[in-house]
C-alpha cells in the first residue's frame, strides 16, 4: 500500500502540477509573497512594490477601471488616458451623427476646451485593496444554510464598507474569492467627469471588424483617448466647465524602443470573468450543452441581420453595433468549444478528479469531507442542465426578438397597475421607459425582427420540451400549427410596438392604455415568456447554481489543502490583476507558424476598397507610400501595428496597459486569439496568446495620421 501510495505521488506530480507558463491573474496585494521572484527571474526590473503600494505612488495608481467593463492607463500628468477604441465606441457614436460623424471620420480635440464629455461614463481608481475575510465570515457557521449564510455575508459587506468609507469621497466594494473562502475589499475613487480626447476613423480603430475579431494576425488600431476631469481639490465632481485635468499620483511612462521575442511582458487591469476550476461536469455542460445552443441561436439572428443590412443601407447602420456586439461572444464561444475540444478538457479534468479522489480517500478525514464531491457534482448537474438550457433560450432566442426587448420594458410598470395602482404611482418608472423607448426605436427595424421573431420562437419550440414551454406557445401551436412565419406576420401587422409614435402614444396615458396594452399580441407573447422565466425559470436556476457554488466552495478548499504543488489564483471576478508572459510567436497548427508581430504592410495587404471592414483611409495610405513613419518605425524600417504575447487575459482586459521589464508602456491590450479563447476555463501555454496594439501606432496615428502630436507634449516618451 505504502509503496502504492508513493508511485501514485509520483506519477501525479505532473497531474496536480497543472499550473502552466505564464498561467495567472493574480491579486497585486500578494506580488511579493507570491510572484516577485519568479517574475524577477523572468525578466522584470521592479519590485512588487513598484506595482502596488500603498506607501508611495506605484503603477497601481494609473490603472482605471474604464466605464465598469474595460481598464484604461493614465499616461500623463493631467490625467490622459488610453483605452481601446471599441471601449470607447459607444461614447464615439454618441457624438456623431450623418453631418459629424466621428465614427468614419475619428476625431481629435485641438485643445482642452474641445475635449467631449460624457454623462454617465466614469473612471475608476484603486485606493487600496485588503483581505476582509475574517470579518466577512465572522457570524458564519458550517451548519448554516446557503440563504442564511449569504444573508450574514450580505451583512457584514454592508457594515465593513460603510466603516471603510465613512467621512470620505471614496467608495469600496468587497468581493467573493475562490467561491467565498476568502473575501477582498477594494475602496475606490470614482471620476464622473471624462472626456473624449480623440479617436481615430473606425478604418483604424476597428479595421478587420468582426472578420479578424479574436484572431491573430491583426492589424486594427484599437485605441481611444479620454482624460480625466477633476474639481479644483482634485477631488471627482459631475461635470462642470469649470472642472480641470485630473492630477494623477503616477505616470505611466511610454517607451518607443520597440519588443523582440521573448521579452518580459506584464498586464494590468481589471479581468471580468473566468472559471478555472470548475469540476468535468461544468465543462462538459458548457462545451457540449451551453456554447453550442448559445452559438446556433446567435448564427441564426445573424444570418438575418446579414442579410437584410447587406441589402439595405439604412439596416446596416442601424444594425451596426448591434450586429458587432452580438458576433463578438458568438465567435467566442465558438472558438472556445473548439479549443476546449483540442484541449481534450473533459478527460483532462476527469483524470484530475480521479487522482484527486484517491488522494482524499487514503485520509479519513479528507474522506468524510471531500468523499461525495463528485457525485454531489454530477447529481447537480444533471438537475440544473435543463434549466440552464431554458434560461439560454429565454435570454438568447425569446429576448433576442427584439420587438418583445421593447414590450419588456414595460413589465414592471404594468404590474404595478395590475395591482390597482395608477400611473402616478409609477412615474419614474414610466419616464424611464421613455428614454429606453427613444433609444430603442433608433435602430429597430420591423421587417428584419419579424424574420427574427419567426426563426427564434421556432428554435425554441423546437429545443425547449412541450411541457417546460411558456404557456402562450400551446395557443399559438394551436392556432398556427407551427407556421411561426404567419403567427410573425399577424403579430407584426396587429401590435403597438411596431410603432415609436404608438409607444409614446400609450405611455402619455397608462391608466387609460393599460388594457389594451395587456392585449397586444407583442406584449402577450413577452408576458407569457417573461412571466414564467421570472417566476419560475431563474429562480429555480439560481437556486441550484448557489448549491453548485456551495459544492465548488468546498472542491476550491479541498484543492488547496490537498494539492499543494500547485500555486492558486483567484478567478477574474472584475478586480485588479496583474498578469505576466512573453512576447511569444506561437504554432496554430501543425506546420504553421505565427509571428510575434504585424505592420502596415499587412494593412495594406488587406485592404480591400469594396468591404467596409479592409477600406484603409488615404492619408494612412499616404504615410504608408511614403515609408513616413518618423520615429515610430522598428529596427527593419517597418511600422509595427500589434503584437502577441503569453499574458493570461480576458474581457474586461481591453484596454489594459502593456508593460515592459522597466515598467513602461509598450501597448495596449485589445483581443485574445482564437486558438486562445478557451482559457477562460482551461489554460494552455503554446496556444493562449493576448492580442496587443503596438504602443508606437498608437502615437504615429496621433502624430503623423491625426496631427494631434500636441497631446504627445502631456507624454513622457522613452525612446
Ligand atoms: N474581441 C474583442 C473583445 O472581446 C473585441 C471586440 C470588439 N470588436 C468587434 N469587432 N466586435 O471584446
Ligand atoms: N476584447 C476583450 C475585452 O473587451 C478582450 C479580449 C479577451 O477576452 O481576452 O475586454
């Protein structure tokens, strides 16, 4: 047995040591516990408190968490910022229009007084962060329940932070780590006053469109630049003409030195989401169950929308960023079912399970706690699966109609007067549909979503078994015997909400309107889905995900008491990570090999006058006749437009800065490859790579595209 034991040891060590290269987002409070000696043998020239202090000024100072879901770098002393252009693209459509349209043309402020605000968009900084776990956890016990549990959580979160924030401007949010075993507090500096600096034409900052999205190589300039306003103590303030630039504790120093492979790289930022230790089970229902739903529903909505803005020039516009945001997460999952399957992920997870319950089981002990985890596991999963499948339906396929978006808005007011109540009593409520209303009708057209209502709602009677369907489908089957096509059309010619004017129309007077409302064949169908998804789909899924989550609480503990070979991080949950690599070529496939790095020669290569997502811009071409590249040209005389690297990444790294071994600027990252987009659950070293845009076309665009090298005065510039 003994010796049994010792060869299983063995053998495994490659199985339990399944950290990879470069694998990590970790949490910058611990950089020098954890990671400072490894990344100071890789290449860096800082120390962990270069990175994250809260003695001095560090690094950390300048990273901002850009309008909640993208990072951004400060990288001058009046508060200048970069961040992607797709970022920035919805404050850069707010500001066109068909006369000034700064999404074709780009736009660049020529001084302060021109920079453009933008309500509602706020920048972020990190204070400070700090472990609460102690007090987090302080009424917990282990017989509690999952409800009482989080309620004692909820509470002390709401305690802990008010304390931490009392008699200050700041704010602080605490979040679960590693599945509630540990809790982190961020207090936080939010700016609410931020303005648009400049933005190149889409031909640049979104060349390659969806075509080249989540693929290397690249060559879209994917950059915006905002700037942060502050009141006159520097402190954050709504707008006012009357704010000044921000004065930031750091700087971020740019360096037009150039890369080569191999060369340290380090990326920091504010990570959305991964799951990195999820059980076989969560993997084989995501890659088998899941994506592939997700991605057929979503090929179908865009096959329509392809169609129909192909044919129609009005379409195309209003579908535009629709059509961008909808691909995006299709191509994603796409990719990472493939990469999850290249991966073999299941097996691997599998063996790992197996090796980890012959662990437990030579410990009474372990045994006692850890011995049902996987059956508990597969049990679990076998129960929240077809809940997991109506919510995707529900929220792809029925929410995806968009005729029945637009009658949901009016959901809640209407079960307010169902109550007996007037509109008076839901005011706000009613004014805030009005705004949602005006938006929505903008880019809305009835012909294309009739076509979608069709597609969608015979998806869904053809995956969702009759008897967990909404109850509105037994009447339409009855009526229309599957003909989807003709119950589209008589819902189209019958309904209200085909019709802006006619919205606005019910919403001047609801106490009036509610019943015809009520009966509208649009908002009967909504009703019908919404009702039954609020009332019984997402509650009976949440319920079964916090068990889950409960059971991965437990798993996450039993792995990092058990398998001690291997260093833990935290899954991105939204927090500021720090995560480093190299600047790394790699191999898609055999006999293909990709470079580290891309030009404008490749532009050019791709430019294609007659496809709106390769026209290159003529004064770009200009530049690029005239080899006018200035000192932004790399050692061959080429104008480096992006490069890849092993940096662990996900969303909400767009726009995250891009570090050299000195802690300086060489770019900022926008995309993941296709290869790579599997690492969100399962990482692998040879195939993950971040996609990043080359520091230096950053500052040619400014300079020698725009003529906005004023802005490069506020920089400080090594070179
Ligand atoms: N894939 C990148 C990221 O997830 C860029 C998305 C924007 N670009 C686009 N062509 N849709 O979010
Ligand atoms: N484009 C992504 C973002 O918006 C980053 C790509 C990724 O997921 O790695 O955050």
């Amino acid at each position: 047995m003994k010796k049994f034991i010792l060869v299983f040891l063995i053998f495994n060590f490659s199985i339990f040591n399944f950290l990879k290269a470069d694998e990590g987002m970790w949490l910058p409070i611990f950089l020098k516990a954890m990671n400072e000696a490894d990344m100071q043998n890789k290449g860096l020239k800082l120390s962990a408190e270069d990175i994250y202090s809260i003695n001095k000024s560090s690094l950390k100072d300048a990273i901002v968490h850009f309008g909640g879901g993208c990072t951004a770098e400060i990288i001058s002393d009046q508060g200048l910022m970069f961040t992607n252009h797709h970022c920035g693209y919805g404050q850069i459509q707010e500001h066109s229009s068909v006369e000034n349209d700064l999404l074709t043309n780009g736009f660049w402020a020529k001084s302060q007084a021109e920079e453009l605000p933008n309500p509602g968009l706020v920048a972020t900084l990190i204070i400070r962060m700090e472990d609460v776990t102690a007090q987090v956890l302080a009424n917990v016990t282990s017989g509690m329940s999952d409800t009482e549990r989080e309620k004692k959580v909820n509470e002390a979160i709401a305690l802990i932070t008010k304390e931490a924030t009392k008699d200050s401007h700041y704010g602080a949010y605490i979040r679960p780590f590693f599945y509630g075993n540990e809790y982190y507090m961020f207090v936080t500096e939010t700016f609410k006053d931020v303005r648009l600096v400049g933005a190149p034409p889409s031909s640049i900052g979104k060349f390659g469109g969806d075509t080249d999205n989540w693929m290397w190589p690249r060559h879209t300039g994917d950059f915006s630049v905002f700037r942060i306003y502050a009141n006159k103590d520097n402190k954050p303030a709504d707008y006012s003409k009357d704010n000044v630039p921000y004065k930031p504790k750091y700087v971020i120093p740019i360096s037009i030195k150039g890369i080569e492979e191999n060369d340290f790289t380090m990326v920091y930022g504010f990570p959305g989401r991964t799951t990195e230790y999820l059980s076989s089970f969560a993997v084989n229902m995501i890659m088998n169950e899941s994506d592939p739903a997700k991605v057929k529903i979503r090929e179908t909505r865009l096959g329509i929308w392809d169609a129909d803005m192909k044919a129609n020039d009005k379409v195309r516009i209003q579908y535009s960023a629709k059509h961008a945001s909808l691909a995006n997460y299709w191509k994603k999952w796409d990719g990472e079912i493939k990469g999850l399957k290249t991966a073999d992920a299941i097996n691997k997870k599998k063996l790992f399970e197996q090796d980890f319950l012959l662990k437990v089981n030579t410990d009474d002990d372990a045994k006692g706690k850890y011995g049902n985890l996987f059956s508990d596991f597969e049990k679990m999963y076998a129960e929240i699966s077809v809940w997991s499948k109506q919510r995707d339906y529900h929220s792809e396929a029925i929410m995806g109609i968009e005729i029945v978006s637009a009658a949901a808005y009016f959901y809640d007011v209407m079960e307010v007067l169902k109550t007996g109540k007037k509109a008076v009593d839901a005011q706000k409520n009613i004014s805030k549909i009005n705004g949602e209303v005006s938006d929505f009708y903008k880019n809305f057209n009835a012909v294309t979503d009739e076509k979608i209502c069709a597609a969608m709602l015979k998806t869904y009677v053809d995956n969702i078994d009759k008897s967990q369907q909404a109850a509105v489908f037994s009447e339409i089957q009855k009526k229309y015997k599957g003909d989807f096509k003709k119950y589209a059309k008589d819902l189209y010619s019958k309904s209200m909400f085909v019709s802006e004017t006619k919205v606005k129309e019910a919403l001047m007077d609801m106490d009036k309107n509610y019943k015809k409302i009520e009966k509208d064949p649009a908002y009967k169908l909504m009703y019908s889905c919404l009702s039954k998804y609020k009332k019984e789909v997402l509650p009976t899924y949440t319920d079964l995900d916090a068990k889950i989550n409960t059971l991965n609480r437990t798993y996450m503990k039993a792995m990092r008491e058990l398998v001690t070979t291997k260093k833990y991080y935290p899954d991105a949950n939204s927090t500021l990570r720090v995560t480093y690599g190299k600047v790394s070529g790699y191999v898609p496939k055999n006999g293909v090999h990709y470079d580290y790095y891309t030009t404008l020669d490749g532009v050019m290569e791709k430019e294609n006058p007659a496809v709106d997502e390769f026209v290159v811009f003529p004064k770009l071409k200009e530049l690029y006749k005239n080899k006018d590249y200035g000192q932004y040209a790399n050692k061959k005389g080429e104008l480096p437009v992006a490069f890849c690297a092993s940096n662990h990444t996900t969303g909400g790294n767009s726009g995250s800065p891009v570090f050299n071994a000195e802690g300086q600027l060489i770019g900022t990252n926008f995309d993941r490859n296709w290869e790579g987009t599997m690492s969100d659950i399962i990482y692998n070293p040879d195939q993950v790579r971040n996609i990043v845009l080359d520091v230096r076309f950053t500052l040619f665009v400014i300079d020698k595209f725009a003529g906005a090298g004023y802005l490069l005065n506020e920089m400080k510039i090594i070179k």
